[in-house]
C-alpha cells in the first residue's frame, strides 16, 4: 500500500543559495574566551527526530546499471530520511545515518511501541546523482534484534520507490508482490524486496506498528538494488551420500528419547539419498513431552562461520512460516568428532528461520556457527498441548571461507571482507582498485572565493552547553563540516540565566584565513524567522590556535544578517569582517537575552572575501521586464478610512531609492495591495521578494507582529499561484546590506509566475505604514540553491564541497584524498600541548587527525623518540608523556597511523610539548625511628620492601588524619626497578610531606607523598632520583615545611624557609635544625634521638596527632585489635605475628605482635615512659605531634 507524505524533502523545493552578503565591521568584546568551555561537553544527546534529514537538489539524470548483486546503497552520495508518524507512541529512528555508511555491518533500528494501524516508522534512502532501471529488484538487508522476522513482522512491512520525490510502486507481503531471502553467508540477515515496474532513485521502508502486535526492534543494514535475474543465490548445499560431504546418517545422535507412546521417527535416509524433494518425518503426538532426533555427519570438518540447518516443512500443511511456538521446540545442534560444539534452540536470536526461496511452505533454519562441526543435528521435542508433526528435507551448509558474512558463492572479494565499500561502486574495498588522488595540503588559505565553508579535510567541530543552561542540547554538530551544506547542526536552548546558552566552534586545523575576510555562519530557524531578539542574543568570535581573538554582536553594530534564500525555510547568513588572522569561528546563543526557547539550525561556517557580490537581486522595472501595476490586484478590500496607497509607480521604475507607500490605520481591519506584472513568466525555483521599509522609522528589522500581517503572492495568467505569509516560516527576511531599515522579504516559489504581489492587512492595535521600494527575482536556473551570479557549477549541484577548497565536487577536478582503495582519507595532523613540568599529560593525537574510515589503532606507534622524557602509548588510542625530572621547555616526538583495512594507508604528525617550570622542589631527609629499631647502624631497615609490601600508590589518601593538598594518588611507575634493594637507598616506606603558609602555619597550600630511603633521602616516585621531591601548583616562595608517617609523629620547621625550583635541601635528621614546639619544654624532644641523628617518634598506631600508651585513645589497643582480631589468628593468641603492612606495625618490620619477643607494645612503653617531659613518667602522658593545628 503506497503512503503518500508531504516530505519537507521535495526535490525541486530544497533549493539553496547565497543571496546577500554581510558588511560588518569588526569588534573585539571580550578579553578572553572564559565564557565558553569547549572541551569539556560531550554531545552525547539522542539523535533528533525530525521529518527528514536528507537534502535533494536537481533530480539525478545519470543511469545507474552496473549488474551487480547486492549492490548496497551506500556511501556519500546517498543520502537518508526518516518518519515517525504522530502517533506511534515512543517510536524512535536510532542510527540513522549507519544505512548509508561504508561499513554494511553497521544498522538503523527501527524501534516501534504502541502505535494504530497506518501509523509507524519509515526510512527512505535516496541516490542523489543516480537512479536506478524499471526491472530491478529494490529492497533492504534487515534482521529482528529478536532473532525471527515471522510472518506478523513481515506483513508490518512495505516497500516503496521513489524517483525525484514522487512515489512510483509499493509492495507487501500482502499483495504477495514483497519476497523475503536470507542473505547468504549469515542466516541472521534477510532481504526484502520486490521486482520494480517503474525507474526509481530511492528506496523507502515503512513499518507499520499497528500490525506489528507488540513492541518491535528492527534492524535495517543498507538497501539495495540488483538485476531480477541471477541474483538473490541462496548458496544452500545439501549434505548428501552422493556428495563430496560423504553424508550418512549419526545412530549415536538419532533416535526417539525415551518412553514416547504415538512418536514416530522415519525416512531418515531420505534425508541424505540426494533427492531433496524427499523427507524424512518426525511425529511427537499432543501432550507426549518427549523427543525425537535425526542427525547427519560428514566425512569432511566445516570451519566456524560456516552456517549450518535443515530444510524443514509442516507435515499437516496448517503453517507455511513456522511460529515462534513451533520454533521453541526445535533444536540445532553441531559436533565435532561425535562431541557436542554448539546447541540452539530455533527460537533463540543467533537462528534464523525463513522460507526457503521460490517455496511457501519449507523453512530454512540455521545458525552461523562460531566452532568447527562435521556433525548436524535436529531435535523436536513435544509440548503439552502442541503435537509436532515435522517433515525434515535435508541438512545442508552454507560455506563462508573468509567468514566475512557473504557466502563463497556470492563472495566478490573471496579473502577480504565484502561488507565495506566506501566508494558505492559495488564492488568490496578488499578487492577495488585505486582511483582517487593524494592528498594537496596548504598552510594558509587566501583562495578568493565567495562562500567558502570551512569544512572537509582538517576541519572538525567542538560544541558546549553552560551549566545553568536547562534543557539545552546540541546535536549533529558534524554535519557543519561534512561537505554536505544542506545539512545542519541543532542548537536548541531552554531556559537560561545571562550569559548562560549552548555554542558551536569550527575549527580548520590544516589552514588560517586572514584578516579583512569576512567569516560567520548560515542559520535557520525552526519558525523560519531569526527575528531582532535572537540576533541580539547572537555573538561570533574568532579564534587562532586555540586562542580567543575578537567577536562581535549586532547589539553593537557590528554583526549584521542578511537572507540565504532556498529550501522549504528560510535561511540566514551572519558575520562578521574580521581584523585579526584566524583558523577556527564559534557562534554562541545567550539564553538569557531571549524570552522563549528556541531552536536553531547551523548549516555551516564560511568565510570569503568582502569583495565578494553580495547581490544576485534583478528589480523588475518598467524598463527591463515590462512591468506593470495591476489594478485589479492593486488597491484595499474594502472601504478604509484613515487608508492610502500612493505612489505605486515607484515600484516599478528605475529609480530603487524612492517608493510606493501602503498605510492603514489603527483598528482598520481591511488589507492593501500592490502587484505587479512583468512580459515573461519565470520559473519555479525563482525566488521572489519586495524590498520595504517601516515609515515611522521606529522598527529596523521587522518584528514579529508586522510581519504577521504581510503576505507575498504569486499568479500566473491572472491565477494565484502560491500565496506565503511572512510569518510562516517559508518566507525569509532580513535587512538590505548597508541599510539599517530596509527589509528584504523573500521566498523561493515553486509554481511558474509572471506576477508577484506584497498584501498587508491591518491590525486592530496597531497603524501600519509601509514603505514599498521594489519587486525583485534572483535566478537559479540549475536549481542547486545557489543564485545564478554567485555559481560556480552552472549546471551542478554548488552544495556539496567534500574536501573543502571552496570549489563544489561538481566542478572540482581535484577532490583531496589518500589514494587508498576506497578513497578514504587519512592525514595525520601535528598537535601543541603544554604541561607543567614533573607532571605527566595524555595527547589525544587522532582526534584532530583527517580520518574519514576506521583506524587501526594498534597501529599507533612512536617513530621518533622524544628527547627529554620517556612515553606510553595507551589502548585507547592516546599517548602518555612523562618529560625528564630537570627539563624545561619543548620537547617533540613523532608517530603513526594506519588505516584499518586490508590495504592500509598510514601517515605520521609530530606532538609538540612545552614544559613550564610552575613547581617548588624539595631535597629533604627524615629518620622513622621505627625502622632504626634493632639496627647496627645509622640506616634503617627495609622490611617492608623486602617483603613486598610497600604499596605502589601512597596510602595517606585512605586515612582521615592525612588530607592531600593538590595531590594524591601518587603512584610508583616503575615498581620493579624502584622497590628492587639498592643498598643503603633502598625503600624502606611512604612518607607524607607538607608545605605550610609562611604567614599562618596552620594551613596547608600542597602536600607530596614520597618514598624515604634507608640513609633518610626522600625521593619523589616520579623518578626516583633524589632531590626532586616536587609540589603541585606551587611557586617559588617561603614555606613551612612538615614531615609526617602514618604511624610516627609529624614535625615542623621553626621558620618559613625560602623554595626554590631547583631543590632546596632540608634535613630533618640534623640536630641543628630548628623545628617547630607548641611548648618551651618539647624544645630539643620534638624528634628520638638516634645517635647522632635525629628521628620521627614511632608508635603512633592511631594515625592521630599524639602517642599515648594508656588510658583514653591509647596506641596499644590498635595493635590489639590488629592481632587478636588477624583473620589467621583463629586461636586469638597475643604472641600471633600478623603479616602485612599494618599501623600497629611500629617497628616497620612488616609484623604486628602485641606480646612477646620483638613485639611493638614494648616500644610505645619504652617512648612515652622515657620522654623528657613526662617527667613523672606517668603511662597516660600524651606524647603531642608538634604540628600547629
């Protein structure tokens, strides 16, 4: 059944051009570009849904007819268009732009809910310089996310064809005109289609939700064409006795299971006898839960990916495709060597069933197996109240060697993979031959030409959303640099705060324009009217390499707008000339400027010349076209007082600076008109237009309300033709360039005329008094959108610009590519970053790279080392650079891509990074004293690396007493070589270090944990040299510097101490070095005297600010616990030696005991009972951390 829509897509309707040009001049309105953040959004918004997203120019005239099989439709001159019908509650269009794509693999769901009869989804893909002949068959590659296309689904389906937009035949299965085929290689792929009576040169699919019954997922892979005969194979091959397959029937796995009363199993050697008209048979009686099996082996072994079934019917002749009931009885099942490989039920998503082709009641079923198999097998098993009565034809494979879903027998490429084809030519990438031209890349762009998008090669988008922005979205961003300028990006605000909205940048990383050009954007809106408020809510900016240069806005003057007029809405270009060189061009809408949501459309960004025309307006004067006032069409509706038209003359005369005047009076309900006739007629796809202006000067731009009471009409013979309200969204207005007050009004036709008149009808609170200059057409006699006077194609399409010279691919002799296989293009672009020193950075290298096909990236390497630093190249396709511990400055490296494709085209950039000197650092040395317990000599012990148990990320962050100050996380690198024993600099365990503020130590400005070696030297685990223990965010400046361990107490120094980048030395073992107390009597006891050296006071197994050894908070009940307490200690013995990396573990000699020899209960005793200042030597005295708190 054909269903007839009006598509906004309507060939000869969507016809764009550049009309006018903007004057602007320039502005710079803000310092920097803070307001917009463009790299921390990420469009991750549902795709839109709207009518249609294609754009359709002159209707193809070229013959497409190659004779291939299978010939998708697909590739960049293929575009799409979708419907959801109003009613079809949650129905949604996902992927749309996957059916057109190179990759044959990737799909369109068609997602269907609730919906009525004649109400559902549709996907239309359309040639945009082809069609296609009268007796080919049309259709599309579709699966069922649910496994099974049944008859219920197929018969929800239909078919259409189009050619330039107008419906030409449709099918069903209904009408029995519509066919079904499993695609062959992968079972779980169908092709629908029908024989076409009529040429055409687009395909639609319409799924109808209302005879779907339920919920519905629909996957749609391509369309496609082919010639009716010698196509559509479905490559089944029978395993026979007679064949090479040396088939014969398995005993071991055939057979009726168990007591089955009424079963029967019989002719099982028809299944193999060469006959394939003949069966065998499989009866299991209603109620009977048993089953009956029949399998088939072969002397040779199938690889995985080849499909494996049976060819199957209803022996009772009720169904013709089995139900989904019938199915989930039915089981498929693979051996190998008589060992069970694969088991699958035929209801189950990995199986297809279908009709076999040119039959109505035998069904295929099979899998696409993912193991080798030289056994197959069918089981039916019996339900409760289903009897199954099962005729079993044959098993059969389908090979699939190069196991690319395309079977051998339809294989073009037999060792490559069929399913991608990037160029449309039909013929697979794996097996095409080069034909496209390398790459010509310029640094600087001055080309000269008008209208220049910036798209195609090195160009990209970034969009963001502010904060306060609700219910605003960005979507489809990229299609303002896909070459295709009939596409759009959406802008949609909701409701926001000043200065809050969305934006979009456009950046060319391979080219900068210069200054004196004029550079902006083509819009539309959703209304058709981007009326004086959301100009004002308008600012475009320029930047160069990142970096924010000028803006401007039409509050100021300086951005003007003018109409692009073509298409079914209207379109507007806006800009700016520019005063500084620029690469990229970003336009943000401020939310908070405007009253309502709105919802715009950015086509693209361009840049040219000003001296490019910016008019392809022709007045229709008198003396050039014959015109004349038409006074049968020129005058009021009826009798108005306080009304006048006068000086219609001045319409039509030469003279474009004076003209004729309608006036009407406040209340006046009556309407006004002039018209005029001219000699010839003009034809459809003219656009046509007055230029007027508001008499009392008030209104520049003409608001909404004027606007509403303004109509342009069209006759031919004396006949209305079209008649377009200005406010309707067809009509587009904008302001005169170089005029602050006349207003262009203007709509593309598409009915022939010979005479245009303008009708403004009065309103009840408003006098109007409209000045009328003249009539106008602009020409477009290819139809492309594009004004005859600026076309550089005269007889092609000026919209399509895929490698983004300015020249359209209609008329461009080079279109830049690598010259791979398929045309893709591959060009690896440098990339600038800046880093602060000691710190690490991620580049992602690909991003800003030309690549319009998948990469291989794998393939990423470094080619060219860097000088000073080291490098990792990540899976997700980035690469991590650390610079060395003393470099400053810009350091490079060099790397690679490849294409991922059978032959793979590869190229390389280099990565550019400066390394700014922004840290402190610090040579610092400490003792733990817990370490120093039992030791021979002045270095401490390293238990704990030798036991493995220093951890390779600091562990202050897990404990509330330590807070990181802009750092944590701090993270060994290089874990093997560093915790590896190196003598007296061997690990002994992680210190945490503070920088204080010189003017109040109590507050903490950066903290750095590090690794404190066995002679006292801390070292950064950066690099693990010494005295590059380095601070976040920190300059050089006067600090306090505090040393702390999670189970020792912390020090301070005394007095701030000046810092430096170069590693300012502070030794924490010295005697000499005067540290911090909170009291007189703590002076010289800060620290455990070890010898000669001084030492953190061990035995702070609470992590807290003090060592106590009774009473409250005590630090011997953590050891307690820890013990007691020890997942191994299921005796709770006090002597158990609990192994790890503990607090209670005070000696750091990997163990906490709490009674017995070596224990570490003994140590607190011994600190807090020998601490100068408890001079009574009181057990409950609080040795005080001496940290200001």
């Amino acid at each position: 059944m054909a269903r007839f829509y009006t598509y906004l897509q309507i060939w000869s309707g969507l016809f764009l051009f550049s009309l006018l040009t903007i004057i602007a001049a320039p502005l710079q309105a803000y310092s920097n570009s803070g307001l917009f953040d463009w790299n921390t959004y990420t469009d991750c918004s549902a795709p839109s849904e709207k009518l249609t997203s294609s754009f359709a120019f002159l209707p193809p005239t070229v013959l497409e007819n190659d004779s291939l099989c299978n010939d998708a439709l697909s590739g960049t001159q293929f575009t799409t268009s979708t419907i959801i019908d109003p009613l079809c509650v949650g129905c949604q269009i996902i992927g749309e732009s996957n059916a057109v794509n190179a990759n044959l693999s990737d799909y369109t769901t068609l997602l269907l809910l609730v919906s009525p009869l004649l109400e559902g989804v549709e996907l239309g893909v359309a040639n945009t310089q082809e069609y296609y002949p009268a007796g080919n068959r049309a259709g599309f590659v579709v699966s069922s996310s649910a496994g099974i296309l049944d008859a219920t689904v197929l018969g929800a389906l239909t078919i259409s064809t189009y050619r330039n937009g107008v419906f030409q035949e449709s099918a069903t299965i209904v009408n029995a005109l519509l066919d079904a085929q499993v695609l062959a290689g992968d079972a779980s792929k169908q092709r629908i289609g029908f024989v076409t009576s009529y040429d055409f040169d687009e395909i639609r699919l319409f799924a109808d939700g209302g005879l779907v019954g339920a919920a519905l997922s629909l996957r749609v892979y391509y369309a496609f064409e082919e010639p009716a005969e010698g196509c559509g194979a479905s490559c089944v091959e029978a395993l026979t006795s007679s064949s090479i397959y040396n088939a014969s029937i398995s005993g071991a796995n055939s057979g009726l299971d168990g007591l089955c009363i009424g079963c029967s199993l019989s002719g099982t050697g028809n299944l193999i006898d060469g006959d394939t008209t003949n069966f065998a048979n499989i009866s299991i009686p209603i109620g009977v839960l048993s089953s009956g099996s029949i399998s088939v082996s072969s002397s040779s072994v199938f690889p995985a990916g080849h499909e494996a079934g049976f060819i199957v019917r209803d022996a009772d002749g009720l169904l013709g495709l089995l139900d989904a009931t019938v199915l989930g009885q039915i089981r498929i099942r693979t051996y190998l060597g008589g060992v069970l490989q694969e088991s699958n039920l035929a209801s189950a998503t990995i199986v297809t069933a279908s009709l076999l082709e040119g039959t109505t009641d035998l069904n295929r079923i099979s899998f696409k197996t993912s193991g080798s198999f030289d056994e197959i097998s069918i089981t039916v098993s019996g339900l409760a109240l289903l009897g199954l009565n099962l005729d079993v034809f044959y098993a059969f494979i389908v090979p699939d060697s190069d196991n690319d879903g395309i079977a051998d027998c339809a294989d073009q490429c037999p060792l490559g993979d069929d399913l991608i084809d990037s160029d449309s030519d039909g013929i697979p990438d794996a097996c095409d031959e080069v034909t496209c031209t390398p790459i010509s890349i310029e640094l600087e762009e001055d080309n000269g030409i008008c209208n220049d998008a910036i798209n195609g090669l090195g160009t990209y988008a970034e969009s963001t959303i502010t904060s306060l922005c609700i219910l605003c979205s960005v979507l489809d961003k990229d299609n303002t640099v896909d070459g295709d300028l009939g596409n759009y990006a959406d802008l949609n605000l909701g409701v926001s705060a000043l200065l809050e909205g969305v934006g979009l940048r456009v950046t060319d990383s391979l080219h900068y324009y210069p200054a004196g050009n004029e550079v902006g954007f083509v819009l539309g809106a959703s209304t058709g009217l981007i009326d004086a408020s959301i100009l004002g809510a308008i600012t475009i900016a320029t930047y160069r390499d990142g970096v924010f240069l000028e803006s401007a806005t039409t509050v100021n003057g300086l951005l003007e707008s003018t109409a692009v007029y073509g298409g079914p809405l209207a379109r507007f270009r806006i800009g700016f000339e520019t005063t500084q060189d620029f690469d990229a061009v970003s336009i943000f809408i401020d939310g908070g400027l405007l009253s309502a949501s709105v919802n715009l459309q950015v086509y693209y960004a361009y840049e040219q010349p000003t001296s490019c025309p910016g008019e392809c307006i022709q007045s229709l004067t008198d003396a050039s076209d014959g015109a004349e006032i038409i006074g049968a069409r020129t005058g009021f509706s009826g009798f108005c007082v306080f009304c006048g038209i006068s000086n219609t003359s001045n319409v039509i005369d030469t003279d474009t600076t004076n003209y004729g005047e309608i006036e009407i009076g406040l209340g006046v309900l009556v309407t006004g008109s002039i018209s005029l006739e001219v000699d010839n007629s003009y034809p459809a796809g003219t656009v046509t237009g007055f230029v007027i202006e508001d008499d009392s000067g008030l209104l520049g731009l003409l608001d909404a309300q004027v606007l509403g009471q303004i109509t342009i009409n069209t006759y031919l013979g004396g006949a209305l033709q079209e008649s377009v309200p200005a406010s309707g969204g067809l009509l587009g207005i904008s302001l005169l360039p170089g005029s602050s007050s006349l207003n262009v009004l203007a709509f593309t036709t598409t009915a022939a005329f010979d005479e245009v008149q303008i009708s403004v009808a009065g309103l009840l609170n408003l006098a109007l008094d409209l000045n009328i200059y003249h009539a106008f057409v602009v020409l477009d006699s290819d139809g492309d959108g594009v004004g005859d006077c600026l076309d550089q194609c005269e007889n092609g399409n000026d919209l399509l610009d895929s490698d983004g010279d300015g020249i359209p691919d209609f008329c461009d002799d080079v279109n830049a590519c690598e010259c791979d296989i398929a045309g893709d293009c591959l060009l690896a672009v440098d990339n600038y970053a800046t880093m602060e020193e000691l710190d690490s950075i991620i580049v992602a290298v690909l991003p800003n790279d030309i690549i319009n096909t998948p990469v291989d990236t794998s393939t990423l390497a470094v080619i060219a080392d860097p000088e000073f630093g080291e490098y990792n190249i990540l899976p997700d396709g980035t690469i991590q650079y650390w610079p060395d511990s003393a470099f400053i400055g810009v350091d490079s490296f060099q790397y690679i891509i490849c294409t991922d494709e059978v032959n793979p085209v590869c190229d390389s950039a280099w990565v550019f990074i400066t390394v700014e000197a922004l840290y402190v650092r610090l040579n610092l040395q400490v003792y733990l004293q817990g370490s120093m317990l039992g030791s021979p000599d002045t270095l401490m012990l390293d238990d704990l690396r030798a036991a493995g148990l220093v951890p390779i990320v600091e562990p202050y962050s897990d404990l509330a007493e330590f807070v990181p100050v802009q750092s944590g996380g701090e993270i060994i690198k290089n874990p093997l070589e560093l915790l590896a024993d190196h003598g007296e600099e061997s690990v002994v365990d992680w210190v945490f270090v503070e920088l204080r503020d010189a003017t109040d130590s109590t507050m903490v400005v950066a903290t750095r944990a590090g690794l404190v070696l066995r002679n006292g030297q801390v070292i950064d685990v950066y690099d693990g040299e010494p005295g590059l223990l380095w601070f976040g965010s920190t300059t050089p400046d006067s600090y306090f510097v505090s040393v702390r361990h999670r189970n020792h107490l912390g020090v301070m120094t005394a007095q701030a101490i000046l810092m430096d980048s170069l590693g300012t030395n502070i030794d924490f073992t010295d005697p000499n070095l005067d540290l911090w107390e909170d009291f007189p009597n703590y002076d010289g006891f800060e620290q455990a005297v070890i010898g000669s050296r001084m030492a953190l006071w061990a035995g702070n197994t609470n992590s807290n600010d003090g060592v106590v050894y009774a009473g409250q908070s005590n630090d011997k009940d953590p050891i307690y616990n820890e013990v007691i307490f020890a997942p191994g200690n299921l005796l709770m013995l006090e002597t158990y030696q609990y192994f790890g990396y503990h607090l209670g573990d005070v000696a750091l000699d990997s163990k906490s005991i709490l009674a017995g020899q070596g224990n570490d209960v003994d140590h607190i005793f011994n600190n807090v009972d020998g601490f100068g200042p408890n001079f009574l030597r009181l057990q409950t005295f609080i040795m005080r951390q001496q940290l200001p708190e």
